[in-house]
C-alpha cells in the first residue's frame, strides 16, 4: 500500500472516533444505567434523546448508586433538572426538619423539595459543573429570574454548604443579598429548626433577638443571620401576602415581606 493511501485509510479510521465516538458524552452513554433510568441528569437526557419532552424522569448521576425522580424541563432545548418548585396548588407544607429536607418530599410534577442528597449527588458529578437558575412570579402577573454561572452544594458531613457562581438576571443576587457580609448565603451551611448552621446566636433585629432564623420562618435553607432569600417559607394566597414574617421571599425584587407566587429552582449543566 502507497504511503498517501495508507495515511487516507488510518485517517478515516481514526475520524469517526475523533470527532463523535471517543467525545465524552459517548463515553457517559457508555455508562451501564439500568433500562428504565435516561440518563445521570436532565441535561443528559436531552442529549441522548433530543426530541423528549419535559416529563417526570428516573436519572441515577454519576457516583450515586441508585436512581431517583425528577421533573425535567425540556422547554428551552438544554434540559434542567428542577429541585425545588413552591405555586401553592398542593399546600404542601416545608417547614420540615433536618431529615425530610436530606430526604426530600413532594411529587415530581406538583410542588416539591428534591432532597439534599440528591441535589448534592446532581451538583457534584465528575467533570460536569451545574449552572442554576430560579424563575420567580408575583400575584401582579410579574415575573424575574437570577441566574448563577456555577451551583453545587457540599455533602452532608459540611451540612450541604452553598456553592454559587456569579449571578446575573432581573431579580437581583437575594443569595448574597445588599446587606452586611454577615448576610451573604453563599458559602453557608444549610439549616433547619431541628440543625442550626445559620450563626444567628442570637441575632438582633432592632429589639428582637433570635436565635433560629429556620424557626422564625418556618423554613429550612441556607440561612446567614438570616439573609434576603428564602424561598421555602410560607406560602400566602394573594391579598394575603405581604407583611408575613414567613415567606417566599426574593427580597432583592420584592421588599416589605411579599410572598411570591411562584418560584421554581432548576439546573442544567454546562
Ligand atoms: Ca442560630
């Protein structure tokens, strides 16, 4: 065989390989799920399947060894793996404890907390960064959203600490807040009425001192003495949403106590 010809042939061999076989997702496709879980997250899913529709899916993501639900939205073409959505159809109750927020509760597709080791499990797959998104409404037919460049948060022995990338959106960065650094969530430790992580020991708001900021607001989260967001508080019908101390509550867009409407909090990896 001429040398030129020899050449051609191991470079149309190797093509194929280069460009799509040896990619990383082919090797993550590769990975042995069992047949009824679609993929380690939504976005994987939309990649291996592109014309599949939002839907509750099983994902099982890399390093966790058995699969759980999730709701994936499809809509934008990119796939994100929602964990946590609040509109008040279910009056699903989130002040819970430590272990229902580790465990997660509600349905997939209505309202629900997925769970802090399963969103600990989604945001820390190898080689694989999440970027976050939160969407929130108003009862005025307003909507704004934050956007985080990176999100994931640490495992259970470091109280599943908050992890956040640089913001951008219409909502403003309620995680970091526009108050004293003391306030900024990120970095925190996650924290509900029966774990405190928040450093609240106490805090002094004007002449109230307290000692819980998941206890005052009913709500497990990542609090900062205490800090601008929550959006596990409280949910309030309209005309009964504002001045309540317990709250969805986003208050880099929406100040004087508003609970919000709605709000739903996804990523997709990218
Ligand atoms: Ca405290």
């Amino acid at each position: 065989m001429q040398p030129v010809v020899l050449f051609l042939n191991i470079a149309l061999f190797l093509g194929p390989c280069l460009q799509s076989m040896c990619s990383t997702e082919k090797v993550l496709e590769n990975v042995n799920l069992p047949t009824n879980v679609k993929g380690n997250d939504c976005t994987h899913i939309k990649k291996r399947f592109p014309d599949t529709p939002s839907g509750v899916y099983l994902i099982q993501p890399i390093g966790k060894s058995r699969p759980f639900q999730v709701f994936c939205d499809m809509k934008d073409g990119k796939g994100w793996t929602i964990f946590q959505v609040r509109n008040g159809l279910d009056s699903l109750n989130y002040n819970k404890g430590w272990a229902a927020y580790k465990k997660g509760f509600g349905k997939s597709n209505r309202e629900h907390w997925l769970g802090l080791e399963n969103i600990y499990s989604l945001t820390n797959q190898a080689n694989k960064t999440f970027k976050l998104r939160v969407n929130l409404k108003d009862f005025e037919n307003g909507s704004a959203y934050a956007e985080y460049s990176e999100f994931r948060i640490d495992n259970g022995k470091n109280n599943y600490r908050l992890h956040l990338g640089s913001y951008s959106g219409n909502a403003g960065d309620a995680f970091r807040g526009s108050g004293p650094p003391t306030e900024d969530q990120n970095g925190h430790m996650f924290s509900t009425y029966d774990q405190d992580n928040d450093g609240c020991t106490p805090c002094i708001f004007d002449d109230t001192a307290i000692e819980s900021c998941s206890e005052m607001f009913s709500s497990g989260w990542w609090f900062s003495q205490c800090g601008m967001a929550d959006l596990n508080g409280i949910w309030h019908p309209k005309d009964n949403n504002v001045g309540w101390t317990s709250g969805i509550h986003w208050k880099t867009w929406k100040q004087l106590s508003y609970s919000l409407k709605f709000c739903e909090l996804k990523v997709v990896s990218v």
